[in-house]
C-alpha cells in the first residue's frame, strides 16, 4: 500500500531520474545557450513529464493483470525478485564506474562523431525554436532513453509489488513526473531571474554531463539498486517477524 516510507523512496527514485540527460542534460544546453525562449523549455519539460506517465500508466496496467494473474502479490516470490533485481543492478553500477565506463569514455573520444544527444538537440534553441520541436525531442529523448529507465521502472516495479491499485498508482506517476522535472524548472527560474550570473555555471554543468554520462549511469544504477533491494528487505523482514 501507499505508505510514507514508500512515498518517500519513489520520491528519491524521482530525483534520481531528474539527473538524466532527457530530464536535465537537455534542459540544461538549452538554458545554458545566450538566447532561448522559455515557453519552448517549459513545453518541452511538459512532454517528457507526459511521456513518462502515459508510458508508466501502460506498464503499471501490465504489470498489475500479471500480478494478479499470478496470484503472488502477498506471498515472497516477488519479494525475493524485487531483491535479486535491486542487487544485481547495485552491482552493476560498479561495472558501468569501472572497465565499462572507460570503455564507453574511449569509445566515444575515437569516434570525434556527435552522440546520438547532440543530433536530437540540434534545433532546439534560437530563434527558431518551436513548441513542436520541443514535443518531438522531448518524445524522441524518451524514447531513447526507454532502456535506461531505470528509476522510473524501480518506481513502477515498487507500485505493483507493494499492491497498489491502478488509479492511485497512476495518480502517484503523475506526482513523480512533477518531481522529476523540478529541478530543470529551478534552473529555469535561476537563469530568468539571474540571467547571466548563472550561464557561465550551467555552460560549466552541461560540460560535466558530456564528460561524465557514463559515471552519471553507474551512479543511476547504484541508487535504485539501493533503494530496491531495501524495499524488498523491509518486507520480507516484516513476513518473517
């Protein structure tokens, strides 16, 4: 059920997922750029908060008919899984923060192309940014990013396992996708009202995220690892006691 302790690691997950390079790495160039227009930030902040909760509201609605399909809801099998998961994905952090970061890292310096980021994001700001362009990158950021959702898909795992209905899991996606966003729409609200106090610094943050997109991934991995295998452990302590 929806309990605080719960409420509260979905609201970690959605801060984890706020440091992704559709949530923030993209927000980021585009507040960092001399001119912008915020009403394009602020739609295309908008869409991928959308894109992910029509996406989690399709998965949640799976993953709810096959746990009750199942009938395992109540029992440890989905416990001791939400557990393997967690822990396999903590341990994997320290392979993307070790040889496999290194190898992305190197990988991407030989090649001297654009990443598949600086293609999407190529006319996105300026005088001829839109609110349509905004959509189609926000949805095709989403899209990408599909295969490393990994909070999001912590979170959506964590709703159906702990027995949460549709409608208020749906409810709480909606929540997680306001978190999610905010703090891009902090730096929005920091860059409009400081103005050039603050480029210099977000120029110097959108640097970092190019640089260190695979130490952000192992960090992602880590956290929700974290967070998944504890939540699994509070309940199987409970079951036991």
């Amino acid at each position: 059920m929806l309990t605080p302790a719960l409420l509260a690691v979905l609201a970690g997950l959605a801060l984890v997922d706020s440091l992704s390079l559709g949530t923030l790495g993209l927000p980021v160039w585009m507040l960092a750029q001399p001119r912008f227009r915020t009403e394009v930030v602020l739609v295309y902040l908008a869409a991928i908060a959308a894109f992910y909760w029509v996406l989690g509201a399709v998965l949640l609605g799976g993953l709810s008919i096959i746990v009750e399909q199942l009938e395992v809801v109540d029992g440890p099998v989905v416990d001791w899984v939400q557990l393997a998961v967690g822990v396999l994905l903590f341990g994997a952090s320290f392979l993307f923060d070790g040889p496999i970061g290194r190898w992305r890292r190197e990988r991407r310096e030989r090649s001297g192309r654009q990443t598949r980021w600086q293609r999407w994001r190529g006319g996105l700001v300026g005088p001829e940014a839109n609110a349509r362009t905004a959509v189609l990158t926000a949805v095709g950021a989403g899209i990408v990013e599909v295969a490393t959702m990994v909070p999001y898909l912590g979170a959506i795992g964590l709703l159906s396992a702990n027995g949460v209905g549709f409608a208020p899991g749906v409810a709480v996606l909606a929540g997680y996708g306001v978190v999610m966003v905010t703090p891009a729409l902090v730096l929005l609200a920091m860059r409009l009202l400081l103005a050039a106090q603050v480029e210099r610094p977000l120029g110097r943050l959108n640097k970092w995220f190019e640089r260190r997109s695979g130490d952000v991934l192992a960090w992602t991995l880590g956290v929700v690892g974290f967070l998944v295998a504890t939540d699994a452990l509070g309940r199987l302590r409970d079951s036991v006691g």
